[in-house]
C-alpha cells in the first residue's frame, strides 16, 4: 500500500505539546522510554512463543541495539522483538490515547515542576521522543508475519504521521530520531552509555553498542565493527540482595511504577515452601493520579520464571494495597496462566497472602522505625489502607495498629494518634475508645457532643474521612476495648454521688419541659431525653444502639440510597 497520512488523536497531540515543553529539562528520559518499549517488545514475544515456538524464527536471542550516526545527526534504537503490523503501528502510535489520558489532563495543574512529575507518572512513552527529535522514523515487522508486510511510521511530532507498508527483513523495530538542533552532545557514545546506564541498567535482555577505540596513530576514536553489552542485563530480582545497592533499587522502581519520584521503602526476598516465588515490592511516596480509579488496579507484574506474564496481576494483591508496586516471579505457575486461572489458583492464593503479609510487614517498620516516611506514607495512603480493615479480615488487627486519626489530644487535624496511643491515655474507669465523626475536621472538632469528655479529660477520636464510619462498622473493638461513637447510645461515664443527686433533682424539675418537647416534636423525634452530656449546647441529636447515625444517613442519602 502506497503512503497515507494520517492525524494524531486530538489528546495525543496535546500530550505531545506538553511533553516536549515541560519535559525538556529531563529529556534524556526519551532512551529510558524507549528502551522500556524494546523491552516489552521482547517480554511479548517470548510471551507470545511460548504457545507459538515459531515466531522466534533464526533469531531466538533477544536484545535492544543502541547506534548513532553522527553525520546523519540520527540515533537508533533496535529490538528484535514482537514488532508491529501496520495497523498495530497507526492506532499504538498515533490514533488511540492511552487508558486515562482525560484524567490525567485534569489533574495538571500548570505548575511546571510538577506537571513533569504528573507526565513522568501517566507514562510518557514512545511520544518522549520527540522531546529532542524533530522527526521519529519507526520500521517495524511483526513477528509471524513475511518480509512483505513490513511498515514505515514516520512524524514530525505536529499534527500528523506517514504510514506506508515497505519491505522488511528483520523481525522487531528500528526507531530513528533525527535529532533537533541543538542536541548534538547526545551525538556521543559515552553520553548515551551513561544514560543507559542511569536509567537502564536493570533491563534483562542485553543493550548493545558498537565498540569504541582509541586509535593513537590516528589521533582519535574509531568505531569498530564489535558490540560490546552495556548494562547488566539480568533481572535485578533474580540477583542476590547483597549484590544491588540502594540506588540499583529506586531505579527499578522508577522504572517500574514511571514515578519520578524516590520509593518509601522495599522488601526483597525468595519465598521457599508450599509455593515458590520471589517478590520484589515497593512503597510509593506519592500516590498516582488514578489510585481511586477502581477499575485501574494497578500493583504487581507477573513472572514465571523470568518470563513476563501480565502487568497489573490483581489476584496478588487485595485491592486495599493496590498502591503497591513491584515484581512476583513465580516457579511453580504454568507459563500460559491467564487472568481467570489466576483467580482460582490455590499457588495463587498462597501467593497473595504472602505478599499481603510482607507489605504489611513493611509498613509496620516504617511506622516502627521511620516517622516521618510512615506520616508521609499515611497522607497518601492512609484512606486506602482503611479499606483493608472491611476487606481483610485475616489481617484486620495488623492493620487495625497502623490507622492513625486525629483527636482531641493533640487537637490539630493531623492524623497521628495510633489505637494503642488512645488506649495508653484512657482513664481509669474508661472502659470504651470514643469517637465523633462528621463532614470535615472542623465540624468533628466543635462538636457539641464533646463537651461532657472536655470536661472530664477523656480523649475522643474526631474522624471525617468517607471511609471511616464504613471501617468502623467492621472494626467494633480494639486492644478488648469496644470502640464507641459519642453520638450514640448510652454513656458509660458514671458521675460519682453527689453529681448523681444533683442529676435526679434537675431531672424532676424539668420533667414538665420535657412532657412538653415530646408532643411539640412527636412527628420528628423517636424521644426527647434529658442529658447531662451537654455543658454548654442546649440539645443535640443522638442516634439509638443499632441505628445508622445522623453522618450515615447523610452519606446514603447522597449515593441516592
Ligand atoms: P506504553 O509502553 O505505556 O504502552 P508507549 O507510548 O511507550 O506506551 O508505547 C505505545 C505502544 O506502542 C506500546 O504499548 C506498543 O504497543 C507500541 N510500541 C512502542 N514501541 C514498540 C516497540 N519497540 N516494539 C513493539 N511495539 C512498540
Ligand atoms: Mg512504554
């Protein structure tokens, strides 16, 4: 077929725009993107051979060759792995936007810095090309398919692209990048070697690059006919723990998770037993934009014996943990394991709880022996590790001593106080754990139920995230004490002798009043009582034992329930 010209998505276009302006002051991560590419490119070969041997043709070892022609102003990256059809190349490449591309225009706030952060996140991708190149030639043969049927994508990086079918032998992808002006220090091999090794040292298949020697008669350095492998070129999690250092860790993870930004903390570590597998897991410090999008669950990829399998495996993880990030390489699954069997897998299941436990482990230490990561840890993920307390009902006391929440004690809106800081500050005859739950802080905080525990020193919880009376009906009791809200039911805060009398003489005099409230307020009220849990307010409303609360009801009511 003849060449045709096609546009970009009109969101791809804006993507690129940005990209190329904001990203500019960390453009060497185009090699990174595009290496990445060549990377997948090989696990969904390999991934593909498994049930089709044939498509590894003559060329079963694959490897990312990196060259450049200083003349021609060019640099190439070289796989030989699944390549592109033609129409694989015009919709990847140009006409279909990646899942959350809106959200992700939503969430940029035009602060430059970090917008970069926001774009490193979403994923940038092939198009971070275009950051020094001011045109991106892509040649491409799918594996499986004949010489015949190759494609030629080219762009300038504007509105548009050219397609064209030509002839191709070898299996994989070229991609070209014509630089800019102005780019000619990436013209250098020692540049790109440096960049490769900051950025891609950890990529399992081989990155080659033409040797270079110094020619002394010369006077300069030749490019000889040999490669030579620049990057390690072994999986980091298959190699022991004693041989990675920490800045070999945080940029696995930034490959992994496209966060810009360092990890909290990792655990690493071979599992032996009923099932066998090794897990490489992260704890983010900041969460990406789309953590409450339920549907993108994110969290682990899946190996089987080094062979990638699936990305976003959430039959690891329970859903509460999603904002993990990280690697499980499995010995004992089958290599042609699909998402369904994976639900129902007992090596799975085992998996999973192995998993749960040792990124619970991690935040325990954090928390533990790292304050200021584990406050950092709370304010991104605090709400989400909440869920766990409804979902994981094996694991609801561990994650029970992680929740912290703000409180009358220290009386701002951070949340710091633990369970077990409450229970250390309960008074003698205190037998419950109290809280008050409102819209926001403010509203929990000048809440007139809490006037009778100002007045006795008693400590009350002020809770005002969604989740939180959610949680609280799956988390009754801590530490043996049943954790009680303010607003309901009867106190247990037993007034000594005279203040009793005291009571039953107001309580006499009043009882006309109340007589009185009761028919004024019969089509509104269950009760009208008197209480002596107010000092200052002069009535307030409570809800019985067993009942949905005032704040409950408020949050039905707008879900349309
Ligand atoms: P992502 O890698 O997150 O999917 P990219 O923008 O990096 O997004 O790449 C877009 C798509 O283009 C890839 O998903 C893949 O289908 C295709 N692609 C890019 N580079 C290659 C390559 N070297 N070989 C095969 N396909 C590729
Ligand atoms: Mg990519």
């Amino acid at each position: 077929m003849s060449q045709e010209t096609m546009h970009f998505q009109a969101e791809v276009k804006q993507l690129l725009q940005l990209m190329i302006h904001s990203l500019y002051s960390n453009k060497e991560i185009f090699l990174r993107e595009l290496i990445s590419n060549a990377s997948d490119a090989a696990d969904k070969l390999r991934f593909e051979a498994i049930a089709n041997p044939a498509l590894l043709e003559e060329a079963p070892n694959l490897q990312i060759e990196v060259s450049l022609d200083a003349e021609a102003r060019t640099i190439s990256i070289e796989d030989n792995g699944i390549g592109m059809s033609r129409d694989e190349a015009i919709s990847h490449l140009g006409t279909i936007a990646k899942s959350g591309t809106k959200e992700f225009f939503q969430r940029l706030s035009g602060d430059q810095q970090r917008d970069a952060a926001l774009i490193g996140q979403f994923g940038v991708g092939f198009y971070s090309a275009f950051i020094v190149a001011d045109e991106v030639t892509v040649e491409s043969r799918r594996a499986g398919l004949p010489a015949s049927e190759g494609v030629r994508w080219q762009s300038r990086g504007e509105g548009d692209f050219a397609v064209e079918t030509v002839e191709r032998a070898p299996r994989g992808t070229r991609i070209t990048l014509h630089l800019r002006e102005g780019e000619d220090e990436l013209l250098s091999s020692w540049r790109l070697k440096s960049i490769i090794q900051k950025y891609s040292d950890h990529i399992a298949l081989p990155i080659l690059m033409r040797k270079e020697e110094w020619d002394a008669e010369a006077g300069k350095t030749v490019v000889k006919d040999e490669t030579e492998t620049v990057n390690q070129a072994s999986a980091l999690w298959t190699r022991p723990k004693s041989e990675i250092d920490d800045a070999q860790y945080k940029s696995f993870y930034q490959h992994l998770s496209h966060d810009t930004n360092e990890p909290l903390a990792w655990t690493h570590n071979r599992v032996e037993g009923r099932s066998e597998y090794t897990q490489l897991l992260y704890v983010p410090s900041r969460a990406p934009f789309d953590l409450w999008d339920r549907s993108r669950h994110g969290g682990l990829k899946l190996y089987v014996r080094r062979v990638f399998i699936m990305d976003d495996a959430e039959a690891l993880l329970p859903s509460y943990l999603r904002f993990i990030r990280g690697v499980v390489d499995s010995s004992d699954l089958p290599l042609n394991v699909s998402r369904e069997i994976l639900q129902e897998s007992r090596d799975v299941r085992a998996i999973r709880e192995g998993v749960t436990k040792r990124a619970l482990s991690m935040i325990e230490d954090l928390a533990e022996n790292h304050a200021e990561k584990f406050a950092t840890f709370w304010s991104e993920f605090g709400q989400t590790l909440k869920e766990g307390v409804g979902e994981d009902h094996a694991n609801r006391e561990r994650i029970a001593k992680l929740l912290r929440f703000a409180s009358t004690h220290t009386g701002t809106d951070e949340q710091t106080v633990s369970l077990a800081d409450y229970v250390s500050r309960m008074k003698d005859a205190q037998t419950k754990i109290y809280y008050v739950n409102a819209d926001s802080y403010r509203a929990a905080a000048n809440s007139p139920h809490l006037e009778v525990f100002r007045k006795k020193g008693i400590e009350v919880l002020l809770l005002s995230d969604r989740v939180d009376e959610w949680m609280l009906s799956y988390l009754t009791e801590f530490d043996g004490k049943p954790i009680a809200s303010v607003a309901r039911g009867d106190l247990d805060l037993t007034p000594d002798e005279a203040e009793k009398e005291a009571q039953e003489k107001t309580g006499e005099a009043l009882q006309p009043l109340l007589e009185a409230a009761k028919v004024a307020l019969a089509d509104k009220a269950k009760d009208v009582r008197l209480t002596f849990r107010l000092t200052e307010s002069p009535s307030c409303l409570v809800a019985d034992e067993g009942e949905l609360s005032g704040h409950l009801q408020r949050m039905l009511k707008a879900a349309g329930q």
